[in-house]
C-alpha cells in the first residue's frame, strides 16, 4: 500500500507500505529546495536537494553505452584484445565479464578504470569460443551492482591452415617440372573463399609461382630452375579471409642440385643409397692424325641407365696412345694409330677413335685411314694419283646406350701436287673429304654438345681433326685435336682426334638426382 504523508503523525506498520516520491528525469527540472527528495529515473538513484543542486543518494547504478572492437579474431595464438567499454558510474574494482550464449562467463584478466565513463578489459582472444558468439559484456561493482549490454562482440576467427608449418618438399633435379604443391586452410565464417598470397619481401624458389583456388587452398606450381647446389628457400604464406583476417604460416622448399662424377682415370663408381638410373657418358680416347686427320673417338650417350642402389660400378677409362707408325722419306709422316676404350659397368663400351692415313709414297693400304668409333681421314700421296679412302665408323648402341661415330673423309691426291689429308669423324659428323683440284685438305667432323655436366653448359665431346696443315678445321664444338701434347684444359679428357698428333684421352661422366 503507497500512503501520502499527511502529518508528522502518519504511521506504516503494513508489510507492504511504501512512501511514493516525485520522480523524472535528469533533463527535467524540479525545484531545489534544501533537503527536498526525488527519483532521477535517468539515473536511478534517489536525489536530495542541498539548497544549490540535486545530489544523488546511495549507489549511482552503472550504464553501459558501447563496446569496443565489436569483431575480435580468437584464431591468433597467445594474443589479447584490449576491449573498451564506454558508460557511467564506474568505479574502481570493475570487473568486465563476458557471457556467452550459453550463458558461461568469460572474466577479463585485468580490468583498468580509465575514468568514470571508460573501462580497459583485457580478455584472452583463445578464451572467447566462435561457437558462443555473440557475446554479451557486463560490468559488475564491488557494491554488487552491474549493468550490461547485450549481443556486443562476435568471433570472426582467421584463418586456420590446414597444411603443417615447415617444409613442402625436397625435389631433385630431375624432379623440377612439373612441381605442384597445395596448402590449404580453412575458416569456418568467412563469406567468401580464402585468399593466399607470398608475404611482402619473400620469394618461391625460381620457376615457381603462387595461385589462390576456390576451395580455400592455393597451389605452388611451375618448372623450378635448376640449381648449381642444394638450395633450400624459406618463405611465408599469408591466408586471408572476407573480413581481412590474416594468418601467416612459414614454410620451405628444398631444391637438389645434381650430383656429378666425372672420370678422367679408371676407377669405381660407387652408386648412392636410393638411386636407381644415372646420366651416362662414356667416351673413348681420339685416333692420332697422320697425313689424314685422326677420327674422334666412339662415344655413349643415355639420360637413363640403371644402376643397383648401394652397389660399385667398375670405370675403365681411355688413356692416348703414343704408338705411331712413321713412315720414311719422302714426308716423313705418320699412320696415325687408333686410340683406346672407355668402359662403364663392363657392358657400355666407348671404342677408340680410327687413326688418320698415312703420306704418299706408301702403298695404298697405308693411305687409308683407320676405322675407329669415328674413322681416320684418308691420306694423301704426291706421287700417286687418286682417292684413298677414310676410315669407317664402329661405334654403335653399347650395352643398350646408343653409340655415336661417323666416317672419316677421303684423302686426295694428283701427281705431284701437295699432300691433301681428309678430316676425322666426330661423334656428330662426318670428316670432310680433301679437294686435290683445289689443292683443300678436309675438315674434321664435329663432335657432340652435351650439358651433362653443370645441367646448362654445352661442352663438346669426341671431334675429328682436320687433315694436317688446316689452320681452323677442326671438330672445335667436339674438343677435337691440336697439334702439340694435348694437355690443355680446353680439349683434355674429351676424345677430340689428333692433327698430326695424339688423340685426347677420355672420360666418364656419371649424372644423378
């Protein structure tokens, strides 16, 4: 029952009496006469006019007016969130809570009063669950009073990759085309698909480029470049949602360079654990030159041949051979004699290049140049007429490998006139025949390029030599022969054909990933 008072007499004594008091809002006004009472209902507390101003009675009840951020990312390991709340009344010893859907109470690790309309809560962003959303923030007193507002923040999670920190792979060289990796991550509230893309600065390895899918996941694709050592390339991908959220993971990618063993002696080639085909090279010793060019040796050549993983491998390689078959006066020159053979596994053979022919004066069979892995060039006669010819190639397929030789070229001759020698075969050509009429020796067949050795650099192999006298027709794209010793880095251990000369010794070369 609500009773007026009436007199300093009036009596409550009823469970259910009250004293009804005026009443209205901050804005409104009342008159101020000292000790005068009224309800501010804007603030809820009781006012008490102290002759100036209404000054409130008790506990001002707090109001909350705004949260701020409204969208928090839980998705970021370890980090907190500095949540603000703007309102009225608060007092020091605050504490900001915030409630799930579910009604659970999250409490902000530290709750700092900025002043009596601002608080700093501080909340774990792991703590606040997706599945929750939204969250309602309250502010509770030490008086025990609180105030709250409901539906504030909500969790928009980043990003979560799916695919592990670290490495996405080792690939060997002859694994470089073709690469194709996928990353991919996911993220439960986004509106629209994830976004990846190479953080700023970072770099893939060469060949390779980044491309974002329509399944949250990209893909890291392309033919890498070749590498002349291991190289490992570190990198991060930033993952990025509809709302801008971004997660960055760390990843690597190894590229291996290929290992090369080259042989210029015999030996043994030990095959790595896990290998099971090698890039093989085998190739002979060149012929000597004698009044004809000598031929370039046999050579053989395979991106693939098998090999047993942790077994030996047996390596002869061709060394030059100095036996030379000198003739008398009236030239006093040589037969060339034919070179040596390489062999790989005791199966791939390489023969010796054909030794060049012998000068004129001589019977015909010393004219003719030798047959060899690539033939001799023919010799040439002053004294005889007609054409003696080169030597044939030998060299073919070995052990299943193919096999590269050609013929030496014809050597001339007419009466009296001056020694024309014919070039060597090379590995990939023919020697060229001489031209009596026009007095031309022939030139020497030009070898084969391989780039066995480095993945990129052509170097020549197994070139003939010109006939004797030629200033510049060697088989040079083969390493073909010089006059002299032969020992020059440019032409050593490459089977080039002698000029007059020794053949070079050859070589083995083992290529593998």
């Amino acid at each position: 029952m609500v009773q007026k008072i009436r007199s300093n007499q009036t009596d409550f004594t009823s469970d259910d009496d009250a004293i009804l008091l005026p009443k209205g809002t901050s804005a409104q006004g009342a008159t101020v006469t000292a000790g005068a009472l009224r309800y501010n209902t804007t603030t809820g507390r009781l006012e008490v006019a102290d002759g100036s101003a209404y000054v409130g009675v008790g506990i001002e009840l707090p109001t909350i007016t705004s949260v701020s951020p409204t969208n928090i990312n839980a998705n970021i390991d370890g980090a907190t969130t500095n949540v603000v709340v703007t309102g009225t009344g608060f007092t020091t010893g605050a504490i900001v809570k915030f409630i799930g859907n579910d009604g659970s109470s999250v409490t902000a690790s530290t709750t700092t009063k900025n002043s009596s309309t601002q608080l700093t809560a501080a909340v774990t962003n792991a703590n606040l669950v997706s599945s929750k959303e939204p969250f309602d923030v309250k502010v509770e007193l030490v008086e025990g009073v609180q105030a709250q507002i409901d539906n504030q923040i909500n969790i928009n999670a980043a990003p979560a990759f799916i695919t592990n920190a670290g490495t996405l792979g080792t690939f060997e060289d002859d694994e470089r085309s073709g690469i194709s990796i996928v990353v991919g991550a996911t993220d439960e509230e986004s509106a629209g698909p994830v976004l990846f893309r190479v953080a700023t600065g970072d770099t893939l390895p060469p060949g390779l480029a980044l491309t974002s899918n329509d399944n949250d996941t990209c893909t890291i694709a392309g033919d890498a470049t070749a590498v002349d050592s291991d190289t490992t390339t570190s990198f991060d991908i930033e993952a990025s949602d509809a709302a801008s959220n971004v997660t960055t993971r760390s990843y690597t990618i190894t590229m291996n360079a290929p290992k090369v063993e080259q042989f210029n002696a015999n030996g043994t080639f030990a095959v790595p654990t896990g290998v099971t085909a090698v890039q093989l090279l085998v190739v002979g010793s060149g012929g000597n030159g004698g009044a004809g060019g000598g031929g370039g040796a046999g050579l053989c050549f395979t991106n693939s041949f098998s090999v047993s993983p942790g077994g030996t491998v047996a390596v002869s390689v061709a060394g030059v051979n100095n036996n030379r078959q000198t003739f008398p006066s009236p030239n006093n020159q040589s037969r060339g004699a034919q070179g040596q053979s390489s062999v790989f596994n005791s199966t791939v053979t390489a023969v010796s290049g054909g030794g060049g022919g012998g000068p004129g004066g001589q019977n015909d069979a010393q004219l003719l140049g030798k047959n060899g892995g690539s033939g001799g060039g023919g010799g040439a006669t002053g004294g005889k007429g007609g054409f003696f010819a080169g030597g044939q190639a030998t060299q073919g397929a070995s052990g299943g490998v193919p096999g590269f030789g050609n013929d030496g070229g014809a050597g001339s001759g007419t009466g009296n006139n001056g020694t024309n020698g014919g070039g060597g075969g090379g590995a990939g050509a023919a020697g060229g025949n001489a031209n009596a009429v026009q007095n031309a020796k022939g030139t020497g067949g030009a070898g084969k390029l391989f780039t066995i050795l480095d993945g990129s650099t052509n170097v020549g192999y197994a070139g003939g030599a010109g006939g004797p006298g030629t200033a510049t027709t060697f088989g040079a794209t083969g390493g073909s022969g010089q006059p002299g010793t032969f020992t020059d880095p440019e032409h050593a251990n490459r089977g080039g054909a002698g000029q007059g000369s020794v053949g070079a010794a050859g070589v083995v070369i083992v290529r593998w990933s």
